[in-house]
C-alpha cells in the first residue's frame, strides 16, 4: 500500500508504526509542518502554514474552528501539489485529527481510505472543563467554549473511514455516533528498553549520582503545570521532606503550557507554585531538571522509589506507563484516565487528586517502605507487558488495523 502519514510535529504517535509499515514493504510518506525539524524513519515532505490573525470579537466560539480549519486548508493545497505534480494518491491516509489537518483530504483523494487519530473529544461537563475550581469554572460560557472547540474533531471523524484512540475513556469521551467508528489500540511502550535496571545511575546538576535503590522520589511532565498536578505534588512536598530527610525529589518538565493556559503575568506555572511553597523546602534536596533527553528520562525511571503521577480527566501521558513498564511504585490521581491502567492496592496506589495531605502521607510512606509495595511494582511492569508492550501486543495490533484498509 501507500501510507500517507499526517502530524503537524511527525513522528508524534506514529513514531512507531511508520518505520514498521514501511518494513513490511508499504510505501510510507509523511506530510509535516514545515516548522517541524524532527529526525524521520520514513521520507517527509512538508507544507507551510502561517498561523492567521483571528479578531476575538469577530469570530467568537468560531475561533478555534477558524484556527484548525485554516490549516486544514494548508494540508489540503500541499496534498493537491502532491497529487497533481507528482501523480501521488495514497491508498491509506493516516492523520492526527487534533489540528484539522485531516480535514479536507477526501476532497483531494477522494478513494482514499481515511483514518484519524481521535486522542479527545473537548466536553463542558465530564472532564477537564471546571474540573479545578482553583483554574477554571464550569460555567456556562466555559461550557459553550469547550463544545465549541469540538468542531473540527466532529467534523475530522465523520469525513473519515474510522479513528484509533489510545485508550477506552479517551475514546468514551466521542459521541456515541462517533464513537462507534473508534477502535481502541494504544500507541505502546518498549517494554524490553524500560525493563528495571538495578545498576542504573541518575546525574544531577550539582554532580551528585543517584542509584536505584536510593530514596528518590520522581515527577515527571513535558511541562509542569495543574492539568498535570504539579500544583498539587508541589504542596505535598513539604510534608514529605520534613518526614523523610534522606529523600531527593526529582522533577522533569519544562517551563511552557501544553493545556489549559499560562499563569496571568506569568511565562509558566513553575516559578508561580514554587514561590509559594520555596520557604518550606530544602531545594537542595529538589532537582528540576528540566526537559531531558529520553535516555535520561528513561535511567530516572530506573532509579525512583516512588513516581508520582497526577492529570486532570483528560489524555492519559505515555510517561505514566513507561513508569509502569520500567516497574516504578506508581502513587498516581484517582482520575478516569489512570484508574483505566490502575488499580489502587494493585499495581499502583491512587489517591485524591486534590487532597495535599493525602498525597504527603502516600508518598511519605512509599518512600519509608520499598519492600512492603515490591509487590505493587512487579504488578505494574506486569501490567504494562499485558496491555501495553509495543513489539508484542500494541504495534502488530495498529499494522494490523491499518492493513485492514488494504485495496481489495
């Protein structure tokens, strides 16, 4: 066949799949942004697109559908360049539906089977909207807002063949008429390179080596923000420093928004939370270490204790799996996205997502006793090889679904 993969940040969740097709013999192509520099396993062609000036009062709850739908429109004069001029029509287009880019590409290949990437369906009640009354309400405007930021999703899945979401509540949180063209199939994890290391070793800034088995306690994010509970997390630590004076708290994450929006005044939500919990914490004892290389990410994994997770009802992070497969004990939020891989008591501990105190007894206690939640860990990577290994479970799964769409 002819792949034909579109993601504004390729290879995003086809990191994966793409090479892999592209092993067993399909001709695979990649369509990105012309902005994105990232390293590619398969051939990537790119489209420009400039973001338009949006007048706020004009466009209203329009505004989002303008933004995604413009691009939309980029994607599509690239793909009509590429069939016209290079005589290209794909069999199988395979596209993350988040940015609209998916949108008008039956009009160009109309024979084209069209699968999107459906990660989350925005909703006014259910989920992230007003789900932290400290950020955001749920009042009615904010409801109106985030139904109509659903647009271009609706829009992506009805013009397309079928969608793929990576887990269960994701997908639930599609209409039902939608959701019954979603198959779920996570995008897995390398459970073999995540597997626990006991001679692993973790640099910090100041020098100091970290080793698994030593009292590390573990936070991780693409960026620190309240979708993510650093808030939260930040506000128990105190507790759990004062109880547990040998611990080193390691926090991985960088400084810009990835939801929601930035504090007002404020480039992030870093600096805003740590000021108010600075006096209260040894930082010497508190590393953040920023946004770090995946061999990195992937060696502190191996060294921590205890990881904490927390999220908002809204897209599950891989980090929390890859934390699972690497046999971490997991103290994570009771929110729908986590309790869909974690069972407390099970293979993981979960705890209020709001409930500080909580949180600083749980972790204190994780990190006071390793041997009493060994069990916890095991059950965990457990976990992760059953439903979650990418060679063995998840990657034949997705070739097989692409596949499927295969001209008869």
């Amino acid at each position: 066949m002819k792949v034909l993969f579109i993601h504004q940040n390729f290879p995003g969740q086809f990191l994966h799949l793409a090479p892999e097709l592209a092993k067993r013999g399909h001709q695979c192509l990649a369509l990105t942004n012309a902005k994105n520099n990232r390293a590619s396993a398969i051939p990537v062609l790119r489209y420009k697109h400039d973001t338009p000036e949006v007048d706020p009062a004009a466009t209203r709850l329009g505004r989002n559908y303008t933004l995604m739908s413009d691009r939309g429109v980029s994607v599509a004069r690239a793909a009509r360049q590429l069939r016209d001029e290079r005589g290209y029509t794909p069999d199988v287009i395979f596209g993350h539906s988040g940015w609209g880019e998916t949108l008008f590409l039956k009009e160009v290949w109309p024979t084209a089977k069209l699968i999107v990437y459906a990660e989350f369906y925005y909703k006014g009640v259910g989920a992230d909207v007003g789900f932290d009354p400290e950020f955001s309400t749920a009042g009615f405007d904010q409801v109106m807002i985030a139904q109509g930021r659903t647009a271009h999703l609706g829009q992506a899945l009805l013009h397309a063949d079928a969608g793929v979401s990576p887990t269960e509540w994701q997908a639930s949180t599609y209409p039902a008429p939608l959701r019954r063209m979603i198959s779920v199939i996570h995008d897995g994890v390398d459970t073999d390179a995540l597997a626990p290391d006991p001679a692993a070793r973790f640099a910090l800034p100041d020098g100091r080596v970290l080793h698994a088995g030593d009292e590390v306690l573990t936070f991780v994010n693409r960026n620190l923000e309240p979708y993510r509970g650093y808030h939260i997390f930040m506000r128990a630590l105190p507790a759990v420093l004062k109880a547990r004076p040998e611990a080193q708290v390691v926090i991985v994450g960088g400084d810009e928004v990835s939801y929601g929006v930035a504090p007002k005044g404020e480039k992030g939500w870093k600096e805003r939370i740590l000021t108010e919990v600075r006096d209260q914490l040894d930082l010497s004892r508190v590393h953040f270490m920023g946004k770090v290389p995946y061999a990195n990410f992937r060696a502190l994994l191996h060294v921590s204790r205890v990881h904490a997770y927390l999220t908002y009802p809204f897209v599950l992070s891989w980090s929390m799996i890859e934390a699972m497969a690497a046999g971490c004990h997991i103290v994570a939020s009771d929110t729908a996205p986590v309790t869909e891989a974690i069972t407390d008591g099970q293979n993981g501990t979960l705890v209020n997502f709001f409930d500080v105190a909580a949180w600083s007894e749980k972790l204190t206690e994780a990190l006071a006793n390793p041997a009493r939640f060994q069990p916890l860990r095991d059950a965990a990577r457990q976990t992760a090889l059953a439903r979650y290994d990418l060679r063995r479970h998840c990657l034949p799964r997705m070739v097989d679904f692409v596949e499927g769409f295969a001209p008869r």
